[in-house]
C-alpha cells in the first residue's frame, strides 16, 4: 500500500472497540498490559509469562473440547504445536515451577496426546465419508462451481457473436439460477460440518478419552502455576479474565458464559484462597475491569466470540475480490486483544465496493450456514503500522452475529505478532 493510500485510511478517529458505533473520538487507549503494568508496578515480562501461559492452556482446552476443529488441518495444527513447543521450551529458564511446568510436559506426552487424538479423530470422520476440513471442502466447491460460471458466461458472448440469439427470457433464470446454486451449496456444507460436529461430540470423547484426561490435568498444572505467580505479584486476580470451554478446573471463577454451536464458553477468572483478603483494586483500573464482561443489557448485541478470518484472501487497492472464510473462534483471545490494540475508523468505499461479487463469488457465513449480512465496516490501524478490515455482521435469524477480518491488500505485509491470525 503506497503512502498515499495509506494516508487515506488513517483513521479519523479512534472509537473503542465495544462501543464503536458511537463514532466519537475518543483519546488514545492502553494496552491491558500497559495499564496493568503502570497501575500494579509490575514488570513487562511478569506479564508476559502469564500470556504464554494463558496461550498454551487455551489452546489445548480448546483442541480437547473440538479436535475436529483441526482435522486434516496439519499445517495449522504444527503452528500452533510449534508456538506452544517453544513457550514451553522457555520454561526451562524460569522459575523452579516453570521448570517443573516443563517436565510436566514432557513427562505427560503431551504432544503425544495431542496426535493421538488428532490421529483417532480423523479416523472416525473418514470413517463417516469426510475426509478433509470444511475450508478445504469449501474451496473446492469454489472451483467446481466457478468452472461453469465461467463456461456459462463465455457462450453468453460466443453465441451472438456467431448468429445465434440468446432471448432475456433465457438468460436471465440462467443467471439467477447461477448466482443462488453456489450460496445454497456453501450453505448446505457449513451446515451439514456444524450438524456432523454435533453428532460425533459424544463419540470422539469416548474415543479419545484418557488423552483427553492427559490434556486437562497438565492444564489444571498450568492454571494452578499462573495463580501461584498472580498471588505473588500480588495481582487482583479479578483483573485477569479469559476464557475456557471447560469449566471443571480448581481455583475458577465463572463470570459469565456464552452459548455456541454445541459448546459454552466461560468467562474466568481465578479465587483467591479461602480465607485470603482479595488484594485492593487500583482505582485507574475499576471502571475498566471491574465490570462484567458481557453487561446484562447488551449480551445479544455483541459477538466476540464469532470471528471469521478471511483467508487466502484475493485483492488490491482495499477491493477484495476473493477469500475462503474460515472460522477462528480459538483465537478470539488475540483476535479481540489486536482489536482493543486498534483504532477504528468508517471506510471511504461501500461494502458493495469492497466486495464488489459477495454472495456470488465471495461470501461470509453465520455459524448457523446462512449468508451473513455486513452491516458496517471498519478499517482498523494496528499500533499505528498495520492496517486491516473489520466486517460486523447484521444479527442473523439464529440469534448470532458475526465479525470478519481481512487484509486490505493480498500484498501487504502481516506483523509477525498477527501472522496467526490472518496466516494460519
């Protein structure tokens, strides 16, 4: 993106990310990390040892509760084995806990587990007729159905051309015909994926049982080490909220919970242990942490939980052209954490100029498989060096909402720290 379109997207004015539809400037915000650190006097890396925490313990929580999530998906499944492997490696350097956190590791086969699992999960759905993910399941349909579209369009030009008279009484039901088969047949696989994860949930537990224990009792390991540090540091441990899909670990607060397809998120934090005075929250720090996550008056109004990424995303020049959406609710965490790093501002072009082929050629879809309707559209600066859309979807019939994100340009360069995001 040259200069000048780069200064063409400069947000106007920052509007915080839940409230974003107020479209008032607003002063430029803190990091969680930042506004711990000033507030607590805790150091950097204190803080950051407890995230690489939270990131290995959210992502085996999450891999034990939906492992089909990452059938067939080995390039995404070694990425985030890598990533953990090497916080855990890190560990090594830590603490005497930390080094025992690592031993745990090793001596639990953790990463065993995780193939094991990986490995009987894709069995079962081979076992059922599926044999790749639903991403890839998509793209192929992308392919399938853009060969006759093409086919289609191109005798719509030859046939004139050589004498022969295509009536609108034809032409437009075939149009219309092929621009409603690919949405319906994108629709009936998401939905179809959604119903088969249903289905099997019961089954691939009983399977994969005893790994599955292996996984949660090194979590509860973790989970136990981070509060030990948060005690030390003497940190208000209400200040330190995440999220889980499994709710039966020791020491855990349940703040709040969201419904998904099949599955309930948790919102915690951790208690204090019986008989402790909670430590004092810094008056800076109550109006932003000491509410709920989810106020009672706006839990159906937001949906930070479903976020669609927008991968191997076709564009330039901040038009799109072409993508395959991929669901990325596991990492809502980082997702919402770039988000609350990020400035917004309204974009210059339409959705319609955006993507000017949605529905036909590129679509985003609700959790429940139907075509899901953009109602705004944001562009977003990231630390004030990355810029990137975000899409909000209109409340869909099922109740859900969803949040997209995109590049602007196929060639612009992704920040390390978001290459999980918008590359994995």
């Amino acid at each position: 993106m040259n200069e000048k379109e780069q200064e063409k997207s400069e947000p106007t004015g920052e509007v915080d990310y839940t409230e974003r539809r107020s479209r008032r400037s607003r002063p430029t915000r803190r990091t969680q990390s930042q506004a711990l650190q000033e507030a607590l006097g805790i150091g950097p890396e204190d803080l950051k040892d407890v995230e690489a925490k939270l990131s290995v313990i959210k992502f085996l929580d999450y891999f034990s509760e939906e492992p089909l999530d990452f059938a067939f998906k080995e390039r995404s499944t070694d990425q985030y084995v890598k990533k953990i492997t090497e916080k855990i490696d890190k560990f090594g350097f830590g603490s005497e806990e930390d080094k025992l956190l690592k031993k745990g590791f090793e001596d639990k086969k953790i990463l065993e587990a995780v193939n094991k699992i990986k490995d009987k999960t894709e069995e079962l759905a081979i076992s059922k007729g599926i044999n790749r993910s639903v991403d890839k399941r998509l793209r192929r349909l992308n392919l399938i159905i853009t060969g006759p579209l093409l086919g289609v369009a191109v005798l719509f030009f030859i046939l004139p051309a050589i004498g022969i008279d295509i009536g609108t009484y034809i032409m437009l039901p075939l149009i219309c015909v092929f621009c409603m088969v690919p949405q319906f047949v994108r629709s009936a696989v998401v939905k179809k994926w959604f119903q088969f994860k249903e289905e099997t949930r019961s089954e691939l537990y009983i399977k994969n049982r005893d790994d599955i224990l292996v996984l949660k009792s090194y979590i509860a390991e973790v989970l136990a080490n981070i509060r030990y540090n948060l005690l030390e540091l003497k940190v208000p441990l209400e200040l330190i909220k995440f999220s889980l899909f499994n709710r039966d670990y020791e020491d855990l607060n349940v703040i709040n919970q969201k419904q998904l397809k099949g599955l309930i998120e948790y919102y915690v934090s951790f208690t204090y242990p019986e008989g402790m005075e909670p430590f004092p929250i810094p008056e800076i720090l109550q109006q932003q942490y000491n509410q709920p996550i989810f106020p009672e008056g706006k839990k159906r109004e937001k949906a930070e939980k479903n976020f669609i990424v927008l991968t191997e995303m076709k564009g330039k020049d901040a038009v799109i052209w072409n993508f395959v959406p991929s669901l990325k609710d596991n990492l809502a965490y980082k997702i919402n954490q770039m988000l609350s790093d990020s400035k917004f501002s309204e974009t210059d072009l339409g959705f319609s100029e955006i993507i000017p082929n949605y529905s036909i050629d590129a679509t985003i879809y609700c959790l429940c498989g139907e075509v899901a309707e953009i109602s705004s559209v944001n562009v977003c600066r990231w630390k004030d060096k990355f810029n990137f859309y975000l899409f909000e979807g209109a409340q869909c019939k099922c109740g859900e909402k969803i949040y997209a994100i995109s590049l602007m340009d196929e060639e612009d360069e992704v920040p390390e720290e978001l290459q999980e995001i918008f590359l994995s």
